[in-house]
C-alpha cells in the first residue's frame, strides 16, 4: 500500500494500522531526511524490516508517485495540496496522481481522503434548514453565487472537484476504482510532536491547554471522529469488498460538541491537572453575534448519519471524551505542551 501524507495526522495513524494487520506500506513525505516529521515513522515496527519504506514526493511535481505506486495494489490518498483555492492547480495536482496510478497497472483501489466540507460547507446557513441531514449524498449548495473561494470555500469545492477527478478517471480506466472518505472533525493522539500544530482540531486542544481558545465557524459545534476510528475507515474501503468506484462515505462517530464544552471537558476528563479552562473569545463581528441564538439553534436541528460506513467497514467508533483525554495526553507526552493551572493547584497533589 502507498500512503501519500504519511507524516500527517491522519496519515500517520493510517500507516501504522497497516502495518498492525500487517501490510507492506510505502509512506510518501516530502523529505524523508527531515527528521521532525519522520523519526516516528522510522521507529514504526516494520521499518528496520522493511515492511516499511519511506519515500520523497512533492506532489506539485508531475511523475512523483511513478516509481512508487508501481507495485502497489492500493494508495491512500491522504495529503493536503499547497493551495486549495487555485482550482486548476487542485485539477493539475489530481491529474498527474491519476496518471501514477494508471501507469502502475498494479493499484486497483484509491481512497481519495475529502472532507466534511464537501459535505456540509453552506455559505448561506438556511440551507441546513431546508437540507438538515448530513449524509453521503448531501453536497453543498453548488448552485449558491457565494460559493467561491473569496467566500472561504476553496477547500470544500477543491475537495469536490478531487472526489470527481478520481471517480470519473477510474471509470474511464476501468482497472481500479476510487472511494472516497470524508472524514470530520479529527481528534485523538498525536504520535509526533510536529503534528500538534496541524490539524486542526489537535491544534486547538493545544490551543485550549495553553489557555486561549476563539468561538469559530458561525458557532458550529465540534463533529468529531476519533484519528485511529479515521484510520480504520480508510483501511475498511480499503479492504471492503461492498464499496463501489464514485461512492463515499463520511468517517464520524455522529457526535458533536461545542466548543466551550470542549474546554471545559478537559478539566473534568483530566482533574489531576487542574486546567484552567479558558473563557471562549467571541471573535466575530456585532451582526453574527446578534444571531448566536439563530445560528446554535439551526445547527442543534442537523442530523449527522454514519449508516453507510457502519455498513461497510467494521467500527465501533470511540468516544468524544476518549478522542479528547488520549489528545490532552499525547500533547503533554509527545510535544510536551504545558497547560495552564488554576492558580495554587500543585500537580500531584
Ligand atoms: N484533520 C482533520 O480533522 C481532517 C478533517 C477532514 C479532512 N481531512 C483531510 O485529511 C487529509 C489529512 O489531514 P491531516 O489532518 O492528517 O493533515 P496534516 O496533518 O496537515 O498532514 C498533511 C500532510 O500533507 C502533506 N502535504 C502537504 N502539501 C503537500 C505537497 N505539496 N506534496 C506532498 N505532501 C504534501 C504534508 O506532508 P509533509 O509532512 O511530508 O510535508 C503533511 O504531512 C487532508 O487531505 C485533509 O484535507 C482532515
């Protein structure tokens, strides 16, 4: 299997359930000589056997993955573009991935790693109303004027446009097939210090321990899925004999929180730290803040569905409670982030 993005967030988990069940994995970085990103790689079981190879591709430059996915049976599409606003560059960057797996003639299955962005982002919030459940079908208002990059929707439609470049070059190919994974709000342990600043949900964990945290979008509750639960997904469209080329399939547990709750979670899943749970700063304009009523009240009416997946893919996805405390501990263990106390707590008292 080839993973591009291994010394992500996601993609590091999904390199290490491989080799768990006991895959040969090709992890793809940048620069297999930055040891930041790919020490912990190189302490995986199965890197001094082999089983695991690391290797150097920028997927800006057509032909990376050439020598690399040839002799794969299966790539997971896991990294991130440079630049999710320039649709061309997106359309570029997928084309040359495609062409890879073509000239490989071994890969027969790519997952293509999406978002629920390219399920869910509305530029207009009444659009939850009329279309309130959040399923595999669901897309964003594709017809909304507002849907553009200038309005912060580059990422969502970039991951569409991704979604549709793969499944439409499988067809045309017809020896592989790509399924895609819209994975939500990732949250759990971080296995390398470098990944606390991305995210970027783990980042704003750090954020929260370090005791500054900012209301963000239009006060939209946190809708998670656990990092290793994500994993798992991936590895089950993987494997899944029931999945078929264009299909996708949303990775959340369905639970949401928000983001004062997250805090305040961390105090009562972790007392023994005596976290100072910092007051959310409400950062927007008078006009939305008017709305926070409307707003919380709209996304309380949503409902999130993960059947598909469930009906694919093994899981039992984990808690939100469990996601958070192995994220607060991993942070303070792996990238030794120090959190705020209460004032006169003593650690270990
Ligand atoms: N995290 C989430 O909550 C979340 C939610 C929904 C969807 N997703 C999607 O899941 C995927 C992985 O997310 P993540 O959180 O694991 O991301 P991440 O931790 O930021 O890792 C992404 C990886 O992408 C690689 N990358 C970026 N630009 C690249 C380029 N030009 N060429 C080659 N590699 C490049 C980086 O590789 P190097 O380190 O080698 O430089 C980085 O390790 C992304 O596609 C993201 O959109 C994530």
């Amino acid at each position: 299997m080839a993973v591009t993005g291994s010394a992500g967030f996601i993609g590091g988990w999904v390199v290490r359930r491989l080799l768990h069940k006991g895959y040969r994995v090709r992890a793809c970085v940048r620069d297999v000589n930055d040891a930041t990103k790919t020490t912990f790689l190189k302490e995986m079981p199965g890197y001094a056997s082999g089983r695991l190879t690391l290797h150097a591709a920028d997927l800006d430059s057509d032909g990376c993955f050439d020598v690399i996915f040839d002799g794969c049976q299966g790539v997971c599409h896991l990294s991130h573009v440079s630049d999710y606003d320039d649709h061309e560059y997106v359309q570029r960057v997928c084309d040359h991935i495609i062409a890879s797996v073509n000239r490989s003639g071994t890969v027969n299955r790519v997952i293509v790693t999406s978002s629920i962005a390219a399920v869910i982002s509305e530029v207009d919030l009444q659009e939850f109303v009329r279309r309130p459940v959040f399923y595999e079908d669901r897309y964003p208002d594709e017809q909304n004027p507002k849907r553009t990059p200038a309005k912060g929707q580059g990422y969502s439609m970039g991951k569409v446009i991704a979604e549709r470049a793969f499944s439409d070059a499988a067809e045309i190919n017809g020896d592989w097939d790509a399924i895609t994974c819209c994975p939500a709000d990732n949250v759990g342990p971080i296995q390398s210090a470098h990944q606390k600043n991305m995210g970027p949900w783990q980042h704003n964990i750090e954020m929260m321990l370090s005791g500054k945290y900012f209301q963000t979008d239009a006060y939209r509750p946190w809708m998670t899925v656990d990092v290793r639960d994500d994993a798992e997904c991936h590895i089950g469209l993987l494997e899944s004999v029931d999945v078929h080329n264009g299909e996708r399939y949303i990775a959340w547990s369905t639970e949401t929180r928000n983001v004062e709750d997250i805090c305040a979670s961390i105090d009562r899943l972790l007392p023994e730290l005596g976290h100072d749970a910092p007051e959310v700063t409400d950062p927007f304009p008078e006009r939305i803040q008017a709305r926070e009523k409307e707003m919380r009240a709209i996304w309380a009416g949503c409902e999130l569905r993960n059947d598909r997946i469930r009906a694919v893919v093994p899981i039992e996805f984990r808690s939100l409670d469990q996601s958070i405390r192995d994220c607060v501990e991993s942070l303070l263990s792996v990238a030794e982030v120090t959190p705020v106390r209460r004032s006169g707590f003593e650690p270990g008292t």
